[in-house]
C-alpha cells in the first residue's frame, strides 16, 4: 500500500509541475479558414501548458470541417534550430502532438522547421512505421520571438494518414503533448512537458 501511495504522489507532483496535462480541453470550431502569421483567436485562459521554471509551452487547438489548426509557443532561452530530418526530428527543436481514440489508436505529429528541407512534419504511428506527410496536406509557420518561438500549423482533413480519427462537434478523443527543446540544433537538451508516449492524456473535445 505504501508503494501504491508514493506512486500516486510522485505522478500527481509531476501533473502539478507541468500544468494542465491532465485536464479536459475544448477545441473551438472557427467560422473561417485560419491564415498562417495572422492573429489566432487564443485565449490564455484557454491553453493547455505545460513549464518548469520559465521554460515551456502553451498550445491552443481549432478546428474547421476541412482542417485542424495549431498554435504553440514555446518559452526557451535556447536558440531555434533543427539540424536533422524526417524520423530524427525529435531529436532537436520540434513539437510531438499525439491523439488517442475510444479504440485505443494512436497517431503522433512530429513538427519542425529543419535546416535540410524546410518545414517537415512527420506522421508517427507508434509500433508502425512513419511517414512523412507531403506539402500539399499542411502548412506551417514557425517564427522567433521574444520569449522563444511560435509555431502555427494547418493539418488538412483531406489526405488519409492525416485524418484517421474523426472531427466534428462533440467528438471526444485524447490529447498529449510535449515540445523537444535542443541548444545546438543536433541533440535534444531537454524536454518540455514529456506526456507524449508516457500513457498521460488530456481529453480533447471539439466543440462549436
């Protein structure tokens, strides 16, 4: 019984850390296409986060009947930078966005702008293979600020290795969520928030 306890405390202190992981969010639906570099429609009281210290991420999450949409910023006082490609993204700058469904099926996005190809987003099916989603099917912005960078993703509904969960209003899944933050570009430093393939999901609700 005392393992069961110190179990419990240690996850429930690693919730705490890292914010609202194990929280229910709420994806709004959008009355019109989002457009990369304008202003998204965010509400901080909304953001699903995660930080340690000052360092971390907020995300917010849209949708539409054609697309997904994205918005994350990540606090880092590491410089942005991904010197590798496809599969290896990870293991630099990048973000891993993983949804769950009722059936138990999962699918994780690898997202990051990379020095060989440009902006790159990577479909990984855990204990399938990757596949490396083309152009046509996304679009994505990343761009520095003052507090670290903010990445705007659009992942079209249309092209099927995207789209193997539904979307529409009242549809629940599971979220996860963690950025991977590197200081040289080659080797991942640290990571920030760490729910992604660590079995700790947030429900995630589109909603009108």
């Amino acid at each position: 019984m005392r393992r069961k306890a110190v179990v419990f405390v240690g996850l429930l202190c690693f919730l705490l850390l890292f914010g609202a992981s194990a929280l229910a969010y709420d994806a709004p639906k959008v009355a019109k296409p989002l457009v990369l570099g304008e202003e998204w429609p965010v509400v901080e009281d909304n953001a699903y986060s995660a930080f340690a210290g000052d360092a971390g991420w907020k995300l917010w999450v849209f949708w539409d009947d054609d697309n997904v949409y994205i918005q994350y910023d990540v606090h880092t006082d590491f410089p942005l930078g991904n010197k590798l490609t496809e599969r290896y993204i990870f293991n630099a700058d990048s973000l891993e966005w993983e949804i769950k469904t009722g059936t138990g099926l999962r699918q994780k996005w690898m997202i990051a702008l990379t020095e060989a190809k440009g902006y790159e987003v990577v479909i990984r099916y855990p204990d399938r293979l990757y596949f490396v989603a083309p152009n046509e099917y996304h679009d994505v912005l990343i761009t520095e600020t003052d507090f670290g960078y903010r990445g705007q993703v659009i992942l079209s509904q249309k092209q099927a290795q995207l789209a193997e969960f539904n979307i529409g209003a009242g549809v629940e899944l599971q979220m996860a969520v963690q950025v991977n933050d590197s200081e040289d570009g080659e080797n991942r430093t640290r990571i920030l928030g760490g729910f992604v393939d660590s079995g700790l999901y947030s429900p995630l609700k589109f909603v009108e």
